[in-house]
C-alpha cells in the first residue's frame, strides 16, 4: 500500500514559482547544469525511472528531513493549495541533492534549500475541492492542511479510494501479474499465489506515464447530495470500503453507489459493493440504490431490482429519478443486507 503525502504547494509567490517551473513543465535533468549538479549514481538512478532524461520535480527543506525519508517509488501525492488539491502525482525517485535543488529553486531565506528533491512518474493538474477530502470519514471540516502530512495504512487507503486514484505503479503491477498468470497456464506451471510474487513493474515498460484521477463519481454525487436538501449524509468508512453515500434520516438508513457508466458492467460492480457494504451499516440499511449518469437498461434494472436495490439515474441537470425495487424483493433482501 502506497503511502500517500499531503503537500502545500500554491499557498504563496514562491511555492507557485516552484510549481510554475517544475510542476507545470518537465525538467531536462540530464543536461546543463542540472546534470553537473547531480551525482553519476543519482543521475544513473533517475534515468532509470525517466529514460526520456526530463521529469517534474518537488523539494522540501531540512525540516522536512525525517518524513521525506519515508517517501519511496509508487507512493502518491497531493498537491494542495487555495482550498483545492491541485495536483496529483506519483513519487518516482527521491534524493537528497542541494546544488541539484538549487538548480532549480532558491533557497528559502529561513530554512535554506529545498534539498530533499523527489521526482515525479506521473503527474495529473486537479481542482478537487477540500470538501471533498473533509467528506472521507478520517478528516475534520475545515482542515486546511498546513504543512506536510505523510498518511498511512486506512487513511492512506481511504484518500486513495475516496478520490479513486489509480497509479502508474499499480498499473503495471497489474500487468506483470497477468503476465505471470498467463505464462503459467501457457507453460502447463502452478500459478504463484499474488503474495508470492518478486515480479516487479520492470517487466512492463510504457512512454505515455499517467496518474488516473477519476472525476465523473465525485461529481455526480455531489449533483445528487444537493438535491437532498438538510437530509444528513456523509461517507462511512466499513470493512469492505468507502461508501459514496451514506444517507441518515429519522426512521430510515440508505446506502447509494455511485458509479460513471450506465453500462452492465457498471451496474454489476455496483450491485457486488451495495452487498458488501451493507452489513457493515452502523444502523440496518432499509434501501440500497445505484446511482448512474443515464437510466440503465431495462434488464440491468431488473437485476438491480432482483436484489431489492432501487435505481437512481440523472435525467437532466440537477433532476434525479429513482426506480423503486419491488417492496417484496426489498424486504426479502434486507435479511441479508443487514447480516453482520
């Protein structure tokens, strides 16, 4: 599990000259005096995680010493600033190098250089509102995330499943284990359990490096929340994940998926983590729903309603219609959603 940092970034001149000149493009680290500055291992080293000999790159200063530390290849960051996470990247290689950092930043007047320096695999612009990270059940409204923050384990998970982020490391994590799947059945061999694999994600080599934010849930959400009024809502975290929607009202518990695609499959993934949420709800959920940009089709309605899950779907700006599930189907299932 990736650990994820929390980082400051636009909050003031400097840091958004920093983000102009290093985030906003790459740098050509290997040439000129950025190369001089560097050692031949630290180059040798970057030029294996940036082939291309360009990156974007990110500094801390001596006060951040301890937590840079703990920062490796894979692990995720959020870039922070004016009430928005504005960036999101994945850590490449991390050194500790002032002239290399003075290269590219002045020192700060107080604490000096920036010379905890980690390159970037990938690198995504953003405009995810702080709302939404307050939303995830380890945050407090009005956090404002100063300073650098490392999260770990359930928090680190939660950011990372909350705003459905998807790594170039995981990515290629994945496709070394099909590969070594596949290898397996094609040479008549034992499939390695996943915990025993040492493959790593050298196997797969890609040009085109890219950190996956996806957007459509979060918005469709929070189109939908706003049409609940004073209705209490928030996300639960369970055993089994992060729910979208966790609806509180007097007498009633409402669990809701949401998901970017009408397509079967989408509705599908829906229906499997309605049912694993469920019997984690700190009150019995009396309903379950779906929530999808466009109506579905009939038949995968019809397998929502076999389970008892009503349908939820975006018939214009702002306007939601619900498919009921048979209030039969609906009682019938509510024994095992409520199961523990």
């Amino acid at each position: 599990m990736p650990l994820v940092a929390i980082q400051p970034s636009y909050g003031n001149p400097a840091a958004r000259r920093h983000w102009r000149d290093t985030l906003d493009k790459e740098v050509p680290f290997a040439t000129g005096h950025h190369k001089t500055a560097l050692t031949p291992a630290q180059l040798q080293k970057l030029l294996a995680s940036h082939p291309t000999g360009r990156a974007r790159f990110w500094g801390a200063t001596a006060a951040q010493d301890r937590n840079m530390q703990r920062l490796r290849t894979g692990d995720v960051v959020l870039f922070t600033g004016g009430k928005l996470v504005r960036g999101i990247g994945e850590i490449g290689e991390t050194l500790q190098n002032s002239a290399f950092a003075d290269t590219m930043w002045s020192p700060d007047p107080t604490n000096g250089s920036w010379h905890n320096v980690y390159s970037l695999l990938s690198f995504q612009p953003t405009e995810i509102p702080y709302a939404e990270v307050w939303a995830l059940p380890s945050f407090n409204e009005n956090d404002n995330f100063m300073g650098l923050r490392i999260l770990e384990g359930e928090k680190a998970e939660e950011v990372l499943q909350g705003l459905d982020i998807g790594t170039y490391t995981d990515l290629q994590n994945k496709i070394a284990r099909d590969i070594e799947v596949a290898s397996a059945i094609a040479a008549g061999t034992r499939i390695v359990p996943v915990e025993g694999l040492h493959t790593t994600a050298s196997t797969y080599q890609r040009d085109a490096r890219q950190i996956v934010v996806s957007r459509a849930e979060a918005l469709l959400v929070r189109e939908y929340t706003e049409t609940l009024g004073g209705v209490a809502h928030r996300r639960l975290r369970t055993p089994a994940g992060i729910t979208d929607i966790h609806v509180s009202a007097p007498g009633s518990t409402e669990i809701i998926e949401a998901k970017s695609s009408s397509d079967h499959s989408y509705v599908r993934a829906a229906l499997a983590q309605l049912l694993d949420y469920a019997p984690h709800s700190p009150q019995p959920a009396d309903r379950l729903a779906g929530l999808f940009p466009t109506r579905p089709a009939d038949s995968d309605v019809a397998l929502l309603h076999r389970y008892g899950i009503d349908c939820l779907f975006r018939s214009e700006p702002g306007v939601f219609e619900r498919l009921e599930a048979p209030p039969a189907a609906r009682e019938h299932m509510r024994v095992a959603w409520t199961k523990a």
